[in-house]
C-alpha cells in the first residue's frame, strides 16, 4: 500500500494548480520537509540520521517525482508555499514548458527530487568537502560555485513513465554538476528499484554499460534545453564528468544537513517555507487542524488564465 497520497486543487496546466501530499492516515504533509530522506532510516526527533543497519539500504532514498518522462510542463515543488505543494512553474507571467529540442521530446527521464535535502547558501556553522552552502561570499569547493537554493534534483532512469506526485524508492548511481547561470545545480542519477533491471545498477559506469547513450544525451539535454529560450548553452563543473555514487552520496549528505539546519532554524531560509507537520523539535511544526487550514485557504483567488504547451521542436547545431 502506497504510504503517500496526492490531492489535486484548481485546474490542471492553470497558475493555480496545486498538488497536496497526504500520508497513509489521510493528513495533510509537506513533500520536502515530511517525507524522509532514507527509506527505512533510524529517526531521531523525526528526523531521520542514522544510516540503517543492513548495506542494502545505504542507497535506497525516497524520490518526489515531480516531471514524468516525455513530458513538458516545469512542475516543481513550491519552495515558498505552506506545505510545499507541487505547482507549475511560472515565469513572466506564463507558465513555463521545457521546450522539445531534436531528438528529445520533453525531459528525457522521470525528474524529481529527494525530500529533505537542499541546495542552499547560507551562513552555517558545518563545513563539509562538498558543502552545498557556504558562508556569504564563499562558494562551493568542488564546483566553485553558489547553491541554487532549490531542493537536490534527480533523474531517474529506469523504464516506466512514472506520474507526478509519485513517491518512489531509488538508488543513486552517480551525479552531474550544472553550472546554471552561475549556480551550482545537482543533478542526481538514479533508478527506481522497482524497475525490472534495476539490479544490474549499482555505480554511475553501469549506465553506460546497460543504457548507453543515456549519459552522454543527459549532458546535451542539460547544456541545450534553455537555449530556445534566447539563453547560452548551460556549463559544467569537471568538463562534464558524471561523478560516481561515493561523491553523490557525499553531495546528499551535506546537502541533508543544510536542510536540517533550516528546519531548526539555525540559518536563515530567506523565502523558503518551513511549515511541516511531522518534524517535533522544529519551530516551523504546524498541527494537523492547521495543515488542513492552510490547504482549504490556499486557493481562494479565481483560476488564471493558462497557456498551451509549445509543440514545435527545434534544432540546434552543434
């Protein structure tokens, strides 16, 4: 039985359009900040970290998929609303659509995030090899620059076109390092472990193996897909190299205790919104009455006017 639910508000492909999580008893949660990083994690306070005892679920990580594969709608989890509910991307007024560049049609795989992690820049008192936040004016070692402030993003590779608001288990494989417009922007790779062949993955090297060609379209997807937009080609940290599991699971940690940090308040989130249901030493907990308040009073305002997904692809030289 699934242990999460999702709960539509307003119009599909609307500015108003809004994806609520529930859990297994029917509560209203917040997707980032409720559901666990780990699968089946020790939790301390509510928050999950311990690794677990077995080796069989030192990689197993809960996904928020948030894009389906082949799709084109920029849905995304709203960082800066009560209860973090996914939404579609707005941008100049208009809803935002990935644009479909030759040969690709939408996003190339299921893309999500993990809950409970964040990319963020902030004052903070760790300091980690792969810190994804730093003091003001300092920046991240490995890739030489700022967090995103966003939550760390996956790309989940295996077979099934998976839907939004799914949450699924996976293992990380590897990770990339986007440098987007001068912020450093993860991208994980990953499998979902339901996937009929996801035992034959067990390290980024794998992919190549068994899906070749994924990797090296994962990169031109990334380095091309806002130039329709007018923008330059995105660029790399490590000349593009895709870093193995070790280093992702490096990025996954600091980026854990960034998220921890926020929750407890001992850094300052700026716009992010903290409310969450399940977390009991944290400030920002709500109770349950509340969480459904906020839910009900979220969509008070009329539905906006919508607009429709770009069909054309374009080609780009290389």
């Amino acid at each position: 039985m699934a242990l999460y639910h999702t709960e539509e508000r307003g119009q599909p492909c609307s500015q108003n359009y809004r994806l609520f999580f529930k859990d297994v008893t029917g509560h209203y949660i917040s997707p980032f900040h409720d559901i666990p990083l780990k699968v089946n994690s020790k939790e301390e306070n509510g928050i999950p970290t311990k690794k677990a005892r077995n080796d069989e679920y030192e990689n197993l990580f809960n996904m928020i998929v948030e894009i389906p594969r082949w799709t084109n709608a920029k849905m995304e989890i709203a960082t800066e609303e009560p209860l973090n509910p996914i939404k579609q991307y707005v941008k100049d007024g208009k809803l935002r659509y990935v644009a479909n560049i030759f040969p690709y049609k939408g996003y190339i795989w299921n893309y999500g995030t993990l809950p409970q992690a964040l990319t963020f820049t902030v004052s903070s008192p760790w300091n980690t090899p792969f810190q994804t936040w730093e003091d003001p004016g300092e920046k991240d070692k490995s890739t030489n620059c700022f967090g995103d402030n966003d939550p760390i993003d996956v790309c989940e590779i295996g077979s099934k076109i998976l839907s939004c608001g799914e949450v699924i288990h996976v293992k990380i494989l590897g990770i990339l390092a986007l440098i987007d417009e001068g912020e450093t922007d993860w991208k994980l790779i990953a499998i979902n472990v339901n996937d009929p062949e996801a035992s034959k993955f067990h390290d980024i090297d794998d992919v190549e193996k068994f899906k070749p060609g994924y990797l090296e379209a994962t990169l031109n997807w990334f380095r091309l897909y806002k130039v329709p937009d007018g923008k330059p080609e995105n660029q790399f940290a490590f000349n593009g190299e895709f870093k193995n599991k070790a280093f992702a699971l490096e990025v996954i940690k600091s980026t854990h205790q960034c998220w921890k940090a926020l929750l407890m308040k001992k850094c300052n989130g700026g716009a992010i919104n903290c409310t969450n249901v399940q977390i009991s030493d944290s400030p920002f907990r709500c109770t349950q009455e509340e969480a459904r308040s906020l839910v009900e009073s979220a969509l008070s305002s009329p539905n906006k006017e919508s607009n429709e997904e770009e069909q054309v692809w374009h080609f780009l030289g290389k």
